[in-house]
C-alpha cells in the first residue's frame, strides 16, 4: 500500500494583482475654458487632439472663429452606442460648446494658435461627460480615441461602446 502525502506551504507569498494600466499615463490633457481640470462634467482633449483638429478643420476650411468639431452619440454598433464626429459650421441652440487651446500652439499650426470649439449635444452629453479625446497615430491604427469612464463595455474597434 502506498501512501501519499499532501503538503501545503504558506511560504508562497500572495501577490496583488497588477494595477490597471492609466489610460491617460503620459498625456497632455488641455482643459476647456472655464472648466476644472478631471472634473466629472469636463470634457478635455490632449495635444495631440488640438494639432489634428487644427489640421483638419483648416483642410476642410471650417472656420476656427464660427465652426467647430461636433462629438456625439448615436444607438447602433457591436455595443449599442456609437461615437460620431464631424465639423460643424456653427453650434446649435441647446449644445454645450467647449473651448480648447487658445494661445498654445502645436506643430504645424494652421490656425496660428487660435481655440478650437467642441461641440456636443445635451443627449451625447449625459454619455460623454468626463471623457478625454485623443488623437493616436501608430503603424498600426490612425485616428482619434475616446477615452470615455462612462463606457462599461466597448467593442474592439473602438468605435462603439455600451454605458
């Protein structure tokens, strides 16, 4: 008969599960005008975003002075919400306008440091509160990012998400 024997070690050490990984880690958020910076009803941009706005509104010849970038919502996509952007030639009655970069010039610059304008609707509003957009350019990807603490689950494409 053999006999087998079962020995536990408390020697192991138990260790904590690597922190989430900052998903702002090594950015430069710009603050709208009149807005506190990571506050809860701020939404912010980063450098990068300020330069490729810039960049395009000047190539679609949005005026920086009237027009702006509108970032919104809509139901659809792999998560049920969708992130929209497009240039505005002005904002509407009940959008929230944000103003970014006025004076801090970026590579490039067509606009000559003039601000931009967010706008954003009040219903894309309730969903984008808090949120970051960046502008991210890799070998592998180009585009402009969200990064959203409202959204619980996204899809891997990044364009749709569900909150």
């Amino acid at each position: 008969m053999s006999t087998v024997s079962i020995s536990t070690s408390t020697s192991q050490s138990m260790s904590a599960p690597p922190a989430p990984k900052d998903p702002l880690a090594g950015m430069t958020l710009l603050t709208a005008e009149g807005q506190q910076p990571r506050a809860k009803a701020a939404i912010e941009i980063t450098k990068n975003a300020l330069k490729r706005i810039r960049v395009a509104m000047a190539k679609e010849g949005v005026s920086p002075s009237e027009g702006g970038l509108r970032v919104g919502i809509t139901g659809g996509g792999c998560s049920g919400l969708s992130y929209n952007i497009r240039f505005d030639t002005q904002p509407r009655e009940r959008d929230r306008t944000f103003l970014f970069g006025e004076g801090i010039e970026t590579p490039n610059d067509p606009s000559g440091a003039q601000a931009v304008r967010i706008f954003v609707d009040p219903k894309s509003y309730l969903y984008l509160a808090g949120m970051v957009l960046d502008f991210e350019e890799t070998l592998m990807r180009q585009g402009f990012n969200f990064i959203n603490p409202n959204s619980t689950k996204s899809c891997g494409c990044g364009s749709s998400f569900s909150a």
